[in-house]
C-alpha cells in the first residue's frame, strides 16, 4: 500500500516526530510504502485533505499507484493539559509562558516529561511545494497582527456585513451569527462519538461574552472560533476499484469522487484582494462541479463546507450558489467550534463523515469543501454511492479562470502603501482582546485620500478602541502616520463618546 500522510504538530516540536508517515506506516504494518519510501507530508492548509483527494484519485486513475492513505491528527489538548500540569517537553517554552502569567524563570520545568516522540528514522518526502508565508502575509501584516486568523477572519466578517447587510443593525448581526453557531453547536451534540465539545449552546451563551467566553477580536467571541485545543485524528483510504474488490471490500461500502476542483485565491495574498466579499476561486469551484454533475450544487442533499468561523461558512455557500437557512443545511459535523478543529486535518474528520453518511442513504449526494491559508486556497470534492468514471483534474485551467474572472471584474489591482502618511478613510476594522476579554488593540485596513492606496495600521489607545466598539466606524475619516521604524498608528476623526 501506498502510504501518504498529512499532520500537523505543535508549535516548536517537529523533533519529537521528525517522520510522521513513517512512524504511522510502521504502526500500521504499510511495509511496502516503507519499503519504496513512498512517505510523504503535505503542506500546511486546511484545504489539504481533499486536495490530496483530488490528486491522488488521479494518480489512482491513470494507474500510477494502487492505493493511498490520508491521515493527520491534533494533540494540542494533551499537550496543553500536561505542560500545565508541571510535566516537560523540550522545546515548548514559549507554549508553557503562554499558559501562565509567570515568568520563565518562575516555571516549574523539572516535571516529568510527556511520554511523547518517535523516531523511525529519515525524514518525510514533500508531496506538494510550500507556497510559504511569503506568499500570502507581509511584514506589515505581522507587525499588527493581521497575520492571525482570528483576526484576519474577523476581518472578513466586518468586510461581509458593511457590504452584504448594509442595513442591518451590529446587534442584529451579532445575533445572526450567535444563532447560526447555536445550530452548529447542537449538531455537534447530536454526534458525542466523533464531536470534541458535544455541547449544544444557546445563541445568548454564543454572544455574550464573559468567562470562557471572551471576545477575540470583535464580532467574534471564543464560541464562533475555530477551536484547536483538541485530540482528534482521522484518516480516509483510497483505492481503485480493482483494488478494492481484491481485498475484498463490501461493495456497499464503495463511496466514489463524482466531482472535484481545487483553486488558489486570485488574488492569493488577502490585502491585495480587491473585494473582500467575492471569491473569483470559489466561483470557478463552482462552475467546475456544476459542469461536471450536470446540476446545481445547491441540489446536492448533503453539505459539508468548511467552517473555520462563520465567515467562511457563510462566505462560501454565496460564492458556491448554496441558500441556506439552517446550519444543517450547510453542517454535518458541527463545525470546527464544537467538533473541534483539529489544525489542517479537520476536512478528514468531515470526508470521514460524509462517507458514514452517503452508506446510510445510498444514492445521495455528498459535497465537501475546504480551504487554506486566509481564504488563500480551496479544494472541493462531492461524493456519492453511486459508481461513476473518473473525471480528469483541470486544476491549470480552473486556475486561469480564475484570473480571468478576476481581470474582468477588477482589471485595476489594488496600490498597497506600506509606509501610509496623511488623511484616509477607515474601510474596515476590528478590535482586538486579551485573555482577560479586555481591549488591546484596534487594527483597520483603510484608503489614503490622496493616492486611493490601501493601507494597514494599528492603535492601543484606549480612546480609539472604545470609539470603534461604540458605534459603526465604516466609512469614517482619520489619518494615519508611520514611525522611521515602520510603525503605523492612526486617530480617528470622530468624537471618542457619541
């Protein structure tokens, strides 16, 4: 068997699994993947899991190999839980300062340390070439955080309501989205086996902040966050037909890849993207599936689309032409708040799923999408019971459709200043929280008045921070300065109270 492997390990400890396929395909008995070395990881995204899908049914298909496993797992709960305990693991420092207001100093490290790591030997092969931080954050996002997909979503979000629901009020849409996550709660509760907090929560405990519950960065509280601090692991074996039947697989168990696409983000860094509301990838996704099926996938009986936070859920059924009003409609797992959100794996947990789900209602239709990065990369597949040909993968020329929908709609790129000075407007913002849910920062992507330039910058005066919490600060004027270090800081032309 073919082995191929997808994991994503805790910060600051890859020498305690140096070959992570390796160490599995050991456990597992994959001798000949062993053997042939063919041991490979992908690279960071959550999109992975059916990317990889997608390009290993094709090497299936054309005979390249016969067979493939996809596994990834998550144990940051584990970790956190025994590095708060007292006990050690090398090279998680940083980790533990973050579990604890002590000091370095002041941190008890001579615990017992975690039974964890394994050796096997070698290092895994590269399936597919990084793209790299590079290609998709600058230094300016780091600087103020925007790097950080709790922020970068929330952004988002902001970007989703001023344009989307001009005309509803910030509490109204809070409590949209309170309601929505409340549904995906109570779909995780309905499925303990699988789900890591199969709790069911109503949209007040969602919305209201408070312990346990503080904001992130604003609208978001901790609930409608993807929550990583899990243990989970799944896995998904692919195998031709042939194969399949040789081993003697129940042909009631057959699930098939009817349909499949994966695209890149045009443009793939978020500042640079026109339109934060529109997804030139996610529309040609769309117009690939709906080519190949031969019918809408708004049609399609089951949905699984990626759920990082409510944004990416909701953003993507409107690119994808998917109404919904219920987060059944677009949920199976109960989403990466209470399933959990097991790192670049979670898309495993929702294939794994759906296969479950497709043998219970043989002939039905199954769509998963996921995505990478900062709404960087996408990878959709639908699935069903039903035995079909192979569809070749188009992924050059999905690519290129992409750039064509984008030239068309925006043949203008976006100007980025990194070094903004002057009188802007402020397009779009959030507020940042710390973990005792008080502000810490504001951060705002705006356009220079005089240039039309977009530009980023942050402030921690705690007269601007209020101002924004206070009242919608779409639209309004402030100036923006930069320090010779690089810095940019900016004041708003509003009174602080209103």
């Amino acid at each position: 068997m073919e082995f191929w492997h997808e994991m994503l390990v805790p910060p600051k400890t890859p020498k305690h699994y140096p070959n992570p396929p390796k160490s599995v395909a050991t456990l597992i008995g994959a001798a000949e993947a062993i053997e042939k070395n063919h041991l490979y990881a992908h690279p960071t995204g959550g999109n992975g899991p059916q990317e990889l899908i997608n390009i290993l049914g094709e090497m299936i298909s054309t005979s390249k190999i016969r067979s493939a496993v996809i596994c990834g797992a998550e144990g940051l709960a584990g970790l956190k839980k025994g590095l708060a305990a007292g006990m050690s693991l090398p090279g998680v420092t940083e980790m533990r300062r973050k579990l604890s207001d002590k000091k370095k100093s002041q941190l008890d490290t001579s615990g017992k340390e975690l039974p964890w790591g394994d050796d096997p030997g070698g290092e895994p092969q590269r399936f597919l070439k990084s793209e790299g931080m590079a290609a998709y954050v600058t230094k300016r996002m780091v600087q103020t955080g925007l790097v950080d997909p709790t922020v970068a979503y929330a952004i988002f979000e902001q970007a989703y309501r001023k344009e989307c629901y001009p005309n509803v009020s910030r509490e109204q849409y809070q409590r949209e989205l309170a309601r929505l996550m409340s549904e995906f709660s109570q779909l995780a509760a309905a499925d303990p086996a699988n789900a890591w907090d199969p709790q069911a929560r109503t949209p007040e405990e969602i919305a209201t902040p408070g312990p346990g519950n503080r904001y992130v960065a604003f609208p978001y509280t901790r609930a409608m966050n993807s929550f990583i601090d899990v243990d989970q692991s799944a896995a998904v074996i692919l195998m031709s037909l042939g194969e399949a039947r040789r081993r003697g697989v129940p042909e009631e168990k057959f699930v098939f890849l009817h349909a499949h696409s994966d695209v890149k983000e045009e443009p793939y860094r978020m500042l640079d993207r026109p339109d934060f509301t529109v997804s030139p990838a996610l529309r040609v996704i769309r117009r690939r599936l709906e080519e190949t099926l031969g019918e809408p996938l708004s049609g399609i009986k089951h949905k699984e689309i990626y759920s990082c936070f409510p944004v990416a859920v909701r953003h993507a059924a409107l690119q994808l032409g998917i109404p919904f009003l219920h987060a059944s409609d677009i949920c199976k797992t109960g989403g990466m708040q209470f399933h959990g959100g097991p790192g670049n794996n979670f898309s495993t947990h929702s294939i794994a799923l759906m296969v479950e789900i497709l043998r219970k209602d043989p002939g039905s239709k199954g769509l998963v999408t996921s995505n990478g990065g900062i709404f960087s990369k996408h990878s959709a597949g639908v699935y069903s019971t039903q035995p079909c040909s192979w569809v070749p993968r188009h992924a050059d020329e999905d690519q290129e459709r992409a750039r064509q929908l984008l030239a068309r709609h925006h043949p203008v790129p976006v100007k980025m200043n990194d070094q903004p000075s002057g009188e802007a407007t402020v397009d779009l913002w959030t507020v940042v929280f710390d973990v005792e849910n008080k502000p810490k920062r504001a951060i705002i992507i705006g356009t220079l008045t005089a240039t039309s330039e977009r530009f980023i910058a942050a402030s921690a005066e705690a007269d601007i921070v209020k101002a924004l919490l206070e009242r919608d600060t779409f639209g309004i004027p402030c100036s923006v300065q930069t320090t010779p270090e690089g810095k940019s800081t900016f004041q708003l032309h509003v009174p602080s109270r209103l």
